[in-house]
C-alpha cells in the first residue's frame, strides 16, 4: 500500500502565533529576554522567523541557554535547515535535540529520530531511530508515534509490523498529529492486518468536513477505486479539484492522473504541471513517465529527466517522502546510462542515495549494482550487500535473491548459510522465483538445512513453473543425477532438456 510517512524535522517555533507588536513592546520583550526570561526570547524569535532569520537564531540561542529546551529544538530545526546560519550544523543540531529530548521536549525526541533515521550527520540507525521515536511518542508527540509507526510498517523496527503500526498511526491521530490520521486511515483501507475501508472513509470524512485538504484527496482516492463507498469518479474529481482550488498539490496531482487517464490529455498535464510547480513529487512523477514512455506525447527523454529533477528536489509540505524515492529513482538512470544527456554515474550513485533514504526499494538495488561493479564509485562488495540487503527489507525480491547469493558464496561478507537461507525464505515468499530457486540449492545441497530432495524438488519446481529458467535447469540436473545415481537408464531423456537449459543461460547445463 501507499506509505506516505510525512517523515520531516518538526519545529515548534512553526506553531507559534506571529504577532505584530509596536516598538515600546518589543523593547520590552528585549529586555526580558536579556535578563534570561526564555519565554520572552522565543516570542522574539518567533517575531522574526520568517523575515531575519538570522535574528531568530540569535534570540533561540539566549532562549536555550536560558532553560527554555523547547527553544533548543527550535535553534536545532534552523540548524539543520541552514537558516539563520552560514551553514547546516548537523552536528550541533543533534545535540540540541538531544539535549531537548533529555528534558521532556516530545519533538526533540522525534528530531533524533529522524536524523538517525535518514542518516543526516549521522551514520543510518534504525534502533537508535525507534528509540528516539518511543521516547518522542511516550512523551506524546504525534510526529514520534506516526514515524515509529512508518518504521514498524517498513519491517525497520524488529518484529513489528503492521499491526502495530496502524496502533502507532491510530494515537499519532489522537495526539493531534493529522499525517498520523492520514496514515492510520490509509492502514485501515489495505494493509496485511485485516482491512476496514468504511472505517478509514468515515476517518477521511470526519478529516475533509474539518477543511484538512490531504483528507480530501484521500476521500476522493476511496470513491476513485470503490473502497469503503460505490464507485464514483465524478464525486472522486470534485474532491480532487476542491482541494487543488483551496491549495492542496495533491489534489492537482490526483486530478491530473485521472484527466490523462480518461484522455483529456492538455487539461490533464496542466494539473500534473500545476502540482509538480507546487513541489508535490507525485505530479512530477507522473508528467515526467509521460514524456519517458513517450504515450499519448512525444517522447522528450530531456523533459522527463527535468520534472523527475524536481520530484527529487521536492521539500514536501504533506507527507510525500514516497514519491520523493520514486522521482530520484527514475532520475538517476538517466545520468547513470546517459540518457538524452551527458553520462555521469558519480551523480547517478549520489541521486540513488537520496532515493534509497527514502525507501525506493529498486533505488537499493541499483545501489548494490553500482557499488558491485565500481561504477560512479571504487568497488565495494561489503556495501554492495548491504544495499541488496535493504532492497530485499523493502519488499524486493531480486535484493533477497543477490543478498543471498553473496552470504551463499562468501562475495564481500563472510559464508553464512543461514543468513543465504533467511534471504532466499524471504524471496521466495515474496514471489521472487529466481529466490525459490536459490532456496532449492541450499536445500538439495544441505546448506544451512538438512539435505532435502523432496524440498528443493518443489522448489525448483515453483521457479521453473512461473518462469524463471534456472529454476528449470536446477530441477533438469537434480533428476538427471538421481536418473544416473540409481543406474535407472534414464538419463538420456534429460539431455535434450538441459541442452535447451544451456541456451537458455544456465551454464551447467552445457557440460551436456
């Protein structure tokens, strides 16, 4: 399902009231904040936020060594952000929200989360990510309970998962925190715990009637696809173009896609370019496929690389880091192979980075690609298996299937059967035949299990049956050598069979 998790630092300066006050109030706000009255130094610095920020760093600092800790995760926020400063201090930002965090600031907590989470100025650390969220959601933050539940949904925390995601979502909602209702809504319409669609259109409602713009849009999703209501694609639209109207990117994006699929292709365009305009990645996303794949426009390899730029750009309003991952992912390929442009693969390995941190599964996968084969960078195998890890963690299969292989034969990790046979498991649940496969091996081989013939037999007979070819040879050479073991006389009917399994690609095959 769609995991729109609305990962971002939160200030709290954001949710301070701007007030104008005349000269003689300020100057006495001045002066208290001077004489150490924190409060007065945050009213300060929440005057000049927007029009000198540079001012408001200055009246954030006085605040946080005046005890005022919501202040420090402020100063934290433009610290990252590099507002008010020369530069991004990642660095002393994390201390800041540490020290936030450590006196019962909620959203301190969530900032830790979030830098160790998305590895900025930090090494990427998933537990030390949840724990920071835990702590952000115990002390009820919303923004700690709905990235604690985007990490348990993306299986990053453990064993926990769905189910306990939606719990996550559902008090991230209660707290206050609308994406937490967003996400939680979104949980009850599909996920892999027991569904309740006329739930999370009741929720989606209840979020539209309040005038939240993203809850309309998802309403309208529910009456696009008939999910907890009768289909009803001009109800969907209405939605979808209210909140375009009231300023809602998702609602141009939404209507776009629907314009163009119905073929009303100029009208349809300008809402995915009003969208991507507005930094919504999904319009950019879908402007640039059309120009990619060339249907229903000409084929413009140059336009669809510069919208899946701005995708990649986007600094996200609503929760939108999904589509973030997707834009820098169809991105990269273009500098990577040269496409309608100049090669360049260092920047390819850097733009799949960025959409790896954003949980763009094949993003991973390509990583380990290019790390594998030292393209864009020198190569490293150990790296290489770490980015096939977190693609096959992300729900693909392929990642599984080459992360195994490389525990299966010792490429840039040590042998580890177990850890081979853990991946392949995984694969092959998620239908990745060339895993089914691989799993078979270790199976008839008796590599981190007991030899069993019966196993890998089904095995291998599951990958060849949905079309995988090596799952067809695997099982060819089994029989062939039980046939030549059991002297059954049996064998030459197997040889036109792995001859054809030799053209095929599978090289032990050709030996016959």
């Amino acid at each position: 399902m769609c995991n729109n998790a609305g990962l971002r630092l939160v200030p709290l300066l954001a949710g301070l009231l701007l007030f104008q006050v005349g000269c003689s109030a300020v100057t006495v706000l001045q002066m208290d904040c001077w004489r150490g009255q924190g409060t007065a130094c945050n009213q300060l610095a929440s005057q000049y936020a927007e029009r000198d920020p540079a001012e408001a760093v200055r009246y954030l600092k006085k605040a946080c060594q005046s005890g005022s800790y919501e202040a420090c995760n402020d100063l934290g926020f433009m610290l990252t952000e590099g507002r008010g400063v020369a530069s991004s201090d990642l660095a002393q930002a994390l201390q800041l929200y540490e020290a936030a965090c450590s006196h019962g600031v909620g959203r301190g907590c969530a900032n830790v989360g979030y830098l160790f989470q998305m590895g900025q100025g930090v090494p990427m650390d998933w537990a030390r990510a949840a724990q920071a969220y835990q702590r952000a959601c115990d002390l009820g933050d919303g923004t700690g309970c709905n990235h604690l539940g985007a990490l348990d949904e993306k299986g990053k925390n453990g064993d926990n998962g769905p189910a306990q995601a939606r719990e996550l979502y559902r008090r991230s909602c209660d707290l206050g925190y609308t994406v937490g209702c967003h996400n939680w809504g979104q949980s009850l319409r599909g996920s892999a715990v027991p569904e309740d669609q006329v739930q999370a259109v009741t929720l989606f409602q209840t979020l539209c009637d309040r005038g939240d713009l993203p809850g309309c849009v998802l309403l309208g999703g529910a009456y696009s696809h008939g999910q907890g209501v009768p289909r009803d694609a001009e109800k969907a639209k209405a939605l979808y173009q209210r909140a375009c109207q009231e300023g809602e990117p998702r609602g141009c994006s939404s209507l776009g896609t629907v314009l163009v699929r119905e073929g009303d292709l100029t009208i349809g365009l300008g809402y995915l370019e009003k969208a991507c305009q507005q930094e919504e990645p999904a319009g950019c996303i879908n402007a640039g496929a059309l120009y990619a794949k060339g249907e229903k426009v000409p084929k413009d390899s140059a336009k669809a690389a510069s919208y899946f730029q701005k995708g990649c750009d986007a600094d996200c309003r609503y929760a939108c880091v999904e589509f973030i991952g997707i834009s820098c992912g169809s991105l990269a390929p273009y500098y990577r192979d040269g496409v309608g442009g100049t090669q360049d693969e260092t920047r390819a390995l850097a733009i799949y980075e960025r959409s790896c941190r954003y949980d763009f599964a094949p993003a991973c996968f390509d990583l380990g690609y290019m790390y594998s084969n030292g393209r864009g960078a020198a190569r490293d195998l150990a790296r290489a298996v770490g980015y096939y890890e977190l693609a096959c963690l992300l729900g693909l299969s392929d990642g599984c299937a080459n992360a195994g292989m490389s525990y299966e034969e010792g490429e840039g990790v040590p042998t580890d059967f177990n850890r081979a046979l853990a991946l392949f498991q995984k694969g092959c649940n998620a239908g990745g035949l060339l895993s089914c496969n691989n799993l078979g091996d270790l199976y008839e081989k008796g590599r981190g299990v007991p030899t069993d013939l019966r196993q890998a037999r089904a095995l291998y007979e599951k990958a060849c049956q949905g079309g995988e070819p090596l799952g067809c040879c695997s099982l060819h050479l089994m029989e062939f050598a039980q046939a030549k073991a059991t002297n059954s006389g049996a064998t030459e009917r197997w040889i036109p069979l792995l001859k054809e399994d030799c053209r095929a690609g599978c090289s032990e095959a050709c030996e016959f």
